[in-house]
C-alpha cells in the first residue's frame, strides 16, 4: 500500500488500481489495511490510502462524502466503490468479480 505524503505520489492512469480513503483515527482502520494487503498480494493491485484530514481535495475530486472509502479504477475510471464498513467475504468477492475483466 503506498500512503500518499504528497498529490504528485497519486497516479491514476494504471490498468487496474485502487485507492482506500481513511482518517487514522477510523475504528478498523487497521483491520482493514490487513484486508487490502491481503487482496494486493493476491490481485497484484496497487492501493493507495489517502488520509480524508491531509488531501480533502482528493475528496472533493473523487466525491468521497464518508469513509472508510475505497475507489476501484481502472486505467483512470471508477468502476466500483465499497463505502462504509464492509465483510471480509464481500471486499474479496468484490475484487474477484473486477479481476476477471
């Protein structure tokens, strides 16, 4: 997981890539970094985490209005978002559909 220090870090333009919204003060915040670490290791898909108090232009620029957020892009188009607090089982289930592009 890259965690975005600066804008110029984002890039939007791979074939398939995704990026997490979170305040580190979230409760589950790190359960569920595990649960993306678990899901880059296997879709080799790169996240990026962008903390909601640091970038809330990113926020405006992608529409996130709660968190935890996690935008599903591909080559630079949103094709999925998971909001909110979600299971295990359904965040893969998620990434299996996509991956099958």
């Amino acid at each position: 997981m890259i965690f975005i220090t600066r804008e110029e870090e984002l890039q939007i333009d791979l074939d398939f890539q995704s990026i997490y919204f979170y305040a580190s003060w979230m409760p589950y915040h790190k359960k569920i970094i595990t649960m993306i670490s678990k899901i880059e290791e296997k879709y080799k898909i790169p996240f990026y985490a962008i903390d909601v108090e640091q970038f809330s232009n990113q926020c405006k620029r992608f529409i996130v209005e709660s968190i935890p957020a996690i935008l599903i892009l591909k080559k630079g188009k949103e094709i999925k978002r998971i909001n909110g607090l979600f299971l295990t089982s359904a965040f893969n289930d998620v990434f299996a559909d996509i991956c099958t592009y």
